[in-house]
C-alpha cells in the first residue's frame, strides 16, 4: 500500500541545535533571591500566620 503522504526516511532527519532551546536558555538561574542574606529582610507574610493557632479537638 503507497501513502501519498508518507515521507521518505531522508526527509525526516532532524536538526541538531547543540541541546539549547530556542530563545532563552531556561537553565540558567541565579539563587540571589533565594539565599537569606541577600534578601531585603521585610517579612513577606501578611496577618496572622495560621500555623500558630491553637488546635482543639
């Protein structure tokens, strides 16, 4: 049976881009914003924090 569509194995060869993505590499990542001592040091939380309450059963 002979698909009109089908492609031959020639055609279907890929390009190799290095292992990038394109566009932005989404590997890269800085930690400034996650380590302690480069944080601005203002409390994120706002009211009370609900882990605090009393549990009563």
């Amino acid at each position: 049976m002979h698909l009109a569509n089908a492609t031959s194995p020639e055609k279907t060869m890929l390009n190799d881009n290095g292992g990038r993505r394109l566009g932005g590499d989404r590997r890269i990542y800085t930690y400034n914003g996650h380590i302690p001592e480069r944080r601005s040091g203002k409390d994120r939380r706002c009211g009370l924090d609900r882990r605090k309450k009393l549990r009563v059963s």
